[in-house]
C-alpha cells in the first residue's frame, strides 16, 4: 500500500511548499531584527503570511495523512471529514487509484460520512474487522479494528 505515485508526489509537493513557508518564517526573524516590531515591513510579512496557503485542501490532506501515516495493507481512515472536506477527500483516494478504504472512526460524525461518501458515489460494502500494524518500542504488534469498508 506504501508504494504509491500519486502520494508520492502529494508528498514532494508537500515538501517544497514545507521549504518555501520555512523561508518565509525566517524572513520574519531577520525583519524583526533589523526593522522591528512596528515596521512597515513586519507589516508587509503578515499581508504575505495570510495569503500563504498549503498546497492542499484540508480533504486532500487528510487523504493524505491516512496514506502516509497508515499501518495497514489497506488504507484506513480512522479520522473524519467534514462536509466541506468530503468531495476533496474521496477525489484524491481516486486520483490516488484506490479501489476500497476502510473506515474505522467510530465519532458522533460516522453516519453524516457515511451518507456523503455515498452521496458522492462510493459503495458501502459491509462491516468488516481489519488488522492494523505497529512496531512500537521495538515490538512488531497487529491490533484489530472494526471497519466499514468502501469501494470508490
């Protein structure tokens, strides 16, 4: 599940934008010390700094994040998504060529998820138990998780 060029490029997106905004917070250090707290400048900063946005929508993130952070053969999306988030978050899993992800949140805003990922086309296919792997403290563990699966 790990090898994947879709996020693979989300990532190194995602990593020269890390830089740019990394530069960018520095210039404020050195405009503070040689133009000061009240400068014209400092001012100009913040009018960059409101204007700079990540790369990604935060639905594209979180499609992200379970990608890259997910310990599993398939990927599992154990958050969330909020409305405005939805359509962002299934387009990038398809974009990404999957097929099926398993939900494993089990919030107060499962079933607001679940009736927007079908109303965006998705297939709820059933319940199911995943296994999710970790290697902690040394120790390679598997936890099971229970699951709603979705085809794309």
């Amino acid at each position: 599940m790990k090898n994947n060029t879709y996020f693979e490029e989300l990532e190194r997106i995602g990593r020269e934008w890390q830089k740019k905004y990394d530069a960018h917070k520095a210039r404020k250090e050195q405009i503070l010390e040689e133009h000061g707290w009240d400068s014209p400048e400092l001012k100009a900063w913040y009018a960059e700094e409101e204007q700079m946005t990540g790369p990604f929508t935060s639905g594209a993130n979180k499609a992200f994040r379970a990608w890259k952070y997910g310990e599993s053969d398939e990927l599992l999306f154990e958050d969330f998504v909020w409305e405005r988030e939805a359509a962002d978050f299934i387009d990038t899993l398809r974009k990404a060529g999957l097929e099926t992800f398993v939900v494993t949140n089990n919030s107060t805003a499962l079933m607001e998820n679940i009736h927007w990922f079908v109303g965006l086309g998705c297939k709820l296919e059933g319940t199911c138990i995943v296994t999710k792997h970790r290697h902690r403290w040394g120790e390679d563990e598997e936890e099971r998780l229970m699951g709603l699966r979705f085809s794309l």
